[in-house]
C-alpha cells in the first residue's frame, strides 16, 4: 500500500464506512485504519470485508475495523450498524457515505420497482447514515460527512439514469446539510472520483478503447486509483479541511 500522509487528529477517531470492504472503498478502510482510526464499515460483500479486516490485523494497525453485515436497502438495519459502530468504538465524528452501485439499465427497461431498488441503492442511505451519525457529531462538539459523487453525470455518460440522478443529488444534500448543522462545526463535502481503476472497473469496463479515452480526457498522464480518492477522504475527514463545507472536490485526472 502506498503510504498517505498522516493526519494526527484522525487517530482513535471512530469512523463510518459504507460499502467499505471492496473497490475504493477498500482504500479507504485501509487508509483510516493506519491513520490510527477506530473503523466500523458496512458492506454485503461478506467474502471480500472478511478478507480485508485479516489483512488488516495482520498488519498490525492500532484498531482492526470492525465489520458489520448490513443491505443498506434496509434503513432499520442501517440505523442498528451505526449504534452498534458507536457502542464498540464511541460516537461516530467521520462518516464516508462511500457505498453505491453502477449497474446499467436502458432506459425502455426501468420498471418504477427498479428505479426504487436504484435509489434505495444509491441515495436513500446516504440521507439516513447522515441523520443516524449527526446527534453523535453534535454530542462530540463536531465532524466530517463526506459523500461520494461522480463525474458520470457531468461528462454526460448515458446507461445508467437512476445512478446519475442518484449521483449528481449528493451536492444538494451535501449543501443543504452543511447549512443546517455548520453551526455546530459538522462539515459536509462532496467527494467526486473520476474513473477509478478498481478491479471491477478494470473488469468490466476498462477496454483499450477506454484506455484511449481516458487518455483523451484526462489533463493529467496515470491514471486515477482508489489511494488517491483515499487521499481526499482523509483530508476531508481531519482538521486540514477545517473550513472547508458544502463543497464538492473533484479527483479526476483534470477531466471535468
Ligand atoms: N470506480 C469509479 O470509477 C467511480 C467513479 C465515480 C464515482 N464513484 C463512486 O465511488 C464510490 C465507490 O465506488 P466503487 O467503484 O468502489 O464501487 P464498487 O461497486 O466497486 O463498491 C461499492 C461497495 O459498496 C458495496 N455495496 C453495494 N451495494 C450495497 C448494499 N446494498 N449494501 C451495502 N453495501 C453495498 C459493495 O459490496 C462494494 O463493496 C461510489 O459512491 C461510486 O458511485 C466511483
């Protein structure tokens, strides 16, 4: 793993993670817990988390992450991930609204039980992990709510319309949030990766024609990797960003 840079308030601090135990997600599990955070995540991808929290512990960090088991379709077991994150690690100051999914639809085939399914997916969630963590934040005097958008949508990227509307909302929450509780120092950002070259991104979507692509539309040369969406999540998450609010940080390449 590449090295991040180390952010002393982040130690002991007890993070939220959704959909923390594959894909960029992964990173930023890793990322926090070798900055000395106490890492809870949630994700269904059960193999995969397990694997991650023994890598973990074999590396020795401070805290090994706990990992719940938890289909963020259902809030009330969302709602009971959270306190259970809280009753193992103290109140949550750093939640990263990570979790999504990219699955693509054609338009002619959306049904309204989908569309809800998408959302329940890809928005819903995000609104709830926010309200469960905020009486937390206002208890501590403070914290950072990061969450994750995507430049799909502003480079136009039709196929999947339930996850770009999905996507391109989290900048009104995240604005609309900021405003209501700023006052009581909780932050709210959004975080928008580019393309992000994970393994399921390489898989299925990663062609040599999109290499090309890629090419084409970044400013910079390399080529966008979980890490450095990490990178941002941490900076986002600590007392570096500490007058940063509502705003969206790009991690693109220069694309945009
Ligand atoms: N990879 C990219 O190129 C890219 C680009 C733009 C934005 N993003 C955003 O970054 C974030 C992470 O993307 P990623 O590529 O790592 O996604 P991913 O699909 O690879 O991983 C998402 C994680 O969420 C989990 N998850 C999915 N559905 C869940 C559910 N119902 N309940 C609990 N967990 C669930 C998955 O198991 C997985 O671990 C997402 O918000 C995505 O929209 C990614």
């Amino acid at each position: 793993m590449r090295k991040h840079a180390t952010y002393p308030d982040l130690a002991g601090r007890s993070v939220f993670i959704t959909g923390g135990g594959s894909g960029i997600g992964a990173a930023l599990t890793r990322a926090f817990a070798h900055q000395g955070s106490k890492v809870a995540f949630v994700d269904i991808a059960d193999a995969e988390s397990e694997a991650l929290v023994a890598s973990l512990e074999a590396e020795r960090v401070g805290h090994t992450p706990l990992f719940l088991h938890c289909d963020l379709r259902d809030i009330e077991a969302l709602r009971e991930a959270v306190d259970e994150a809280a009753a193992e690690h103290g109140d949550i100051t750093v939640l990263l609204n990570n979790a999504a999914h990219d699955e693509r639809h054609a338009v002619e085939r959306v049904t309204p039980e989908y569309w809800d399914d998408r959302i329940a997916v890809n928005m819903r969630p995000v609104f709830f992990a926010a309200q469960a963590v905020i009486p937390m934040m206002q208890r501590a005097g403070g914290g950072s709510i990061v969450n994750f958008g995507s430049v799909s949508w502003k480079l136009r990227q039709g196929g999947m319309p339930a996850y770009t509307m999905a996507k391109a909302s989290m900048q009104g929450l995240t604005r609309g949030l900021a405003r209501d509780f700023g006052k009581q120092n909780i932050r709210v950002n959004t975080l928008v990766p580019g393309w992000v070259m994970t393994e399921r991104q390489l898989k299925l979507w990663v062609t040599p024609e999109a290499e090309k692509e890629i090419d084409a539309g970044q400013a910079l040369a390399g080529r966008v990797r979980p890490e450095h969406i990490a990178d941002m999540a941490l900076f986002l998450a600590s007392n570096a960003s500490a007058m940063c609010s509502a705003q969206e940080f790009v991690v693109d390449g220069g694309w945009t």
